[in-house]
C-alpha cells in the first residue's frame, strides 16, 4: 500500500509536490510525514490480518447470491472481527497525528483546480445528516453509501481492496467491505457545506 500524497520514500515512499509545497509553507518537516505514512501503513496492515484470520474457513458469497446469504456472511465476519478486537475504539488507526495528516489532504484536495468538483458531487449525493457511526458498529442497513469523488480519492492513501472510505455527513470513516463493519473514523472532516433548500 502507497501513503498516495505526501509521504512515499524513494524506496517506500515518494513526496507528492503538491504536499511538498504545503509542507515547506507550514514548516513542517517532510521525514514526519514519512513516519506518518509508514505508520498508517501498518496499522492498516494489521488490521488485514485480523480480517484475514477472521475470514478463515468461511466461504464468501458470490454477488449473484441472495441478499439474504451476502447478509448472513457478513454477520458472520464482522462477528468474528469484533471478537479478535473487542477492544477496538477510535483513533487505533487514524491516530492523532494521521487524523492531522488526512484533514490536510481532504483540504489540499477541496480547495484545489478540482474542488469546486468535489463540492457539486457531495451536493448531489443523499444527504447524511445527524448520524454518528462507532467503531467496530455495522454500518446501518438502508442508509445510503455515498460515493467518494475520484479526484478526492486520489489524494488519499490507497487502501487494500478489502477496505474503503466513505463519508457520512462530516465524518470520514474507514469501512470493511465484506464485514459491512466501521473500522475507525475521523469525526469532522471539513468537505462541502451542504446548501439548505428554499
């Protein structure tokens, strides 16, 4: 997995420009960042390997099977998750220091060439108010999964194929796929003020 802007050695991880130049504005030094990356990496890696040992002997549904099979499947793995981390709270992966690290990428990307872009798309999504989702919490039935603008994605670190981003209302949350579990989240992550109606 590659810390995509800001942190990615020459051989682990390369400085993308954009976060180069924030870094020299802000006096930040750009070795933190690295360590930063590097330590998000990990976390990230040793949740895969609670998923890994949690999916073990379970046979993942097809996407053609019934809702209801997808569903079981899904109990069954967050299930189990949660018992190999039953002490899992916020801030186990997006730390203090990443959280710091994540705000500044979400704003280096809504206030760049595509932001107004980004804007529009959340816009345009259903809305998602009032809602807050917990760590190791199902992420609710019947509750829409926002899409995530490319461009936005972009400037975040990649993320195995097992987890993604997603927002909800201003909360940025890290979500299992296949176990439909909330694996952290970082409350009040500033995105596009959502325009009230007349």
């Amino acid at each position: 997995m590659i810390f995509r802007v800001g942190i990615v050695a020459t051989a682990t991880l390369l400085l993308h420009p954009i976060l180069l130049t924030s870094q020299k504005t802000s006096g930040l030094p750009v070795n933190r960042d690295a360590a930063i990356g590097a330590e998000f990496e990990e976390r990230v890696a040793d949740y895969m390997k609670i998923h890994e040992k949690a999916q073990a002997g379970l046979v993942a549904p097809k996407s053609t099977e019934s809702p209801v099979q997808i569903s079981e499947f899904q109990h069954q793995l967050a299930a189990r998750i949660r018992v190999l981390r039953p002490n899992a709270k916020q801030g186990d992966i997006f730390t203090p220091a990443i959280t710091g690290v994540f705000h500044r990428l979400v704003a280096i990307a809504m206030h760049g060439s595509d932001g107004a872009r980004i804007r529009t798309s959340f816009e345009r999504a259903e809305p998602i108010e009032g809602v807050h989702l917990d760590v190791n919490q199902a992420y609710p039935d019947g509750m829409p999964l926002q899409s995530m603008p490319p461009s936005l994605l972009l400037n975040l670190p990649k993320l195995p194929k097992e987890l993604e981003y997603r927002f909800v209302g201003r909360e940025l949350i890290l979500r299992d796929i296949a176990a439909n579990l909330i694996v952290d989240v970082i409350p009040e992550v500033t995105t596009a003020p959502r325009q009230k109606k007349k």
